[in-house]
C-alpha cells in the first residue's frame, strides 16, 4: 500500500510540475500549433 500510495503522490507532483518545466525549457504548445507549416482549414 505505501508503494501505491508514493506512486500516486510522485504522479501528481510531475503532473503539476511538467508544465513548469516545459515552460522553462522554452516549449509552448501555441509555438508547436503555429508557423508557415501549419493548415488550419
């Protein structure tokens, strides 16, 4: 049960945490939807 229960703790840290990260690293999901090579019909 503690291993379970560590395991959803960890989950729910790198859930609130990637999207800080990801920004600080420089990555935007509006960069990545946008630009010359994308359609948007």
């Amino acid at each position: 049960m503690k291993a379970f229960l560590a395991a959803v703790a960890v989950m729910a840290m790198i859930t609130v945490a990637a999207p800080f990260a990801l920004q600080q690293i420089g990555f935007s999901a509006a960069d990545a939807g946008t630009g010359s090579a994308v359609r948007l019909d």
